[in-house]
C-alpha cells in the first residue's frame, strides 16, 4: 500500500510540474549572460505570448495555472550587471503579473479556475547579496492574497506557494554555490510540488513546505528587518560557505 500511495504521490507532483514547465519552460532562446547559463526575460510580453503558443492554449480554456518562473542573482547590489539585475525583476515579477492577467481573466469571466502562484519563505526576510531575489518572492506573496481577496466569490481561488530551499539548479545558475544557504538541507522538489498541487486544488491561500520552513517563517515573521537581514547576510555573502 506504501508503494502505491508514493506512487499516486508522484505522479500528482509530476502532473504539477509538467503544468508549469508547460508554461514557463517554452521560452525562445535569449542573450546569455556573463555569470552563467541561464537565460533572463528581455521582453516579458513576448515570452509568455511564445509559452502560450507553444503549449498550444489558444482559445482553450485553462482551468489550473502554476506559476512557477524564478530566477536568482548572487552577489551584492552593486557588483551585479543592472540588465541581468532586472532579468530578475522581469522574470519573477512582470513576466508572472503577466501570464496571471492573461490567463487569470478568462477564469474570472467563466467563474471557475484555480491560480497557483510560487513564492518562497524568502518573502520574509530581506537578503543581502541576493535583495533583488527575496524582494521579488515578497512581492508574489503580498500579490497573491491581494488578488485572491479581488477573486472572493468569484469561482477562481489563489493559492501561493512558500517553499525553503529545495533541491534544484538555483544554486548552480545564480552562482551562490559559495554561500553557507547553498550547504543548507533542500527539499525534494516533487514533495514541494506535490504539497503545492494538492494545497491550489483544495483552494488554500497558502502552504509553507516542511515543519522546518514553517518554523523559519514563524520567526522571520516577529523578527526585526533590520535583525533579520544581518542573520540572513551570514548565509547569503560570497564565500560564507
């Protein structure tokens, strides 16, 4: 019975990030950047109108959305390159409002839809050497009960994401491989994907991934900012690892 339990697990997160790579993983070739492999987001509108086109949505109507584009930047503020700087910016921040508002609109005129947005535990805590990363997380956070509340009773519910560090290329393309965050324990990412499908298709308004990211969160929450983004610059600078 265990075995077929994971499984069925499994296979739900598989749907989940089948979903999203749908979505976000179709975009066109963009300039390469000097700090690694990963392409950002030039032109945001362009881009979710190539992901659309490619995943063949059309006219169809779309009743599950996953956002889950992201894109880190290590170092400090100044020492970064400003365009691949705001790669972050318009990955995380404009390229998602974008794809919500095309496909979110279409779930609010029929009246049915469920929208899952990612953020991170990152939303709660400044970070220096990756500032540009957690404040974009922080806005997701704030835009997803915001547009949930907009949503209330209308059929389309919002559901956003908080996963910690999970087990994935983040380290690698934003070159925080370095740093004492990157040797921290990471989460399988089809558990989080998992917990994430599951929380968006029983219409939570959120879920934090794992007792221990709960726990952060809880003290991240009464913590000072200024307190908080000295603890987290320990384990975010250059070389701390």
């Amino acid at each position: 019975m265990d075995r077929i339990a994971n499984a069925a697990k499994r296979a739900r997160a598989a749907r989940a990030c089948l979903c999203a790579a749908m979505l976000f993983a179709a975009a066109p070739a963009m300039p390469q950047d000097d700090y690694g492999d990963t392409p950002y987001v030039q032109t945001p509108q362009n881009v979710v109108d190539k992901m659309l086109e490619i995943a063949k949505v059309g006219d169809r109507p779309v009743d599950a959305l996953l956002a889950n584009a992201g894109r880190a930047l290590g170092r400090a503020f100044f020492d970064q390159d400003l365009e691949e700087a705001m790669g972050v910016i318009r990955t995380n921040v404009e390229g998602t409002t974008r794809l919500i508002h095309r496909l979110g609109r279409p779930m609010r005129d029929r009246g049915r839809g469920r929208i899952l947005i990612t953020s991170s535990i990152a939303a709660f805590a400044p970070a220096p050497y990756m500032a540009l990363y957690n404040a974009s997380k922080a806005f997701l956070h704030s835009f997803s009960f915001a547009l949930r509340d907009e949503l209330k009773d209308s059929g389309v519910t919002v559901t956003c994401l908080l996963p910690g560090i999970t087990d994935t290329e983040i380290f690698r393309r934003s070159h925080t491989q370095d740093t004492k965050l990157a040797t921290e324990p990471r989460m399988d990412p089809a558990d989080v994907a998992d917990q994430g499908f599951a929380a968006m298709l029983d219409g939570a308004d959120e879920i934090i991934t794992g007792w221990n990211n709960k726990l952060t969160v809880a003290k991240e929450i009464v913590a000072p900012a200024a307190n908080s983004a000295s603890a987290t610059a320990k384990r975010t600078e250059p070389g701390s690892a």
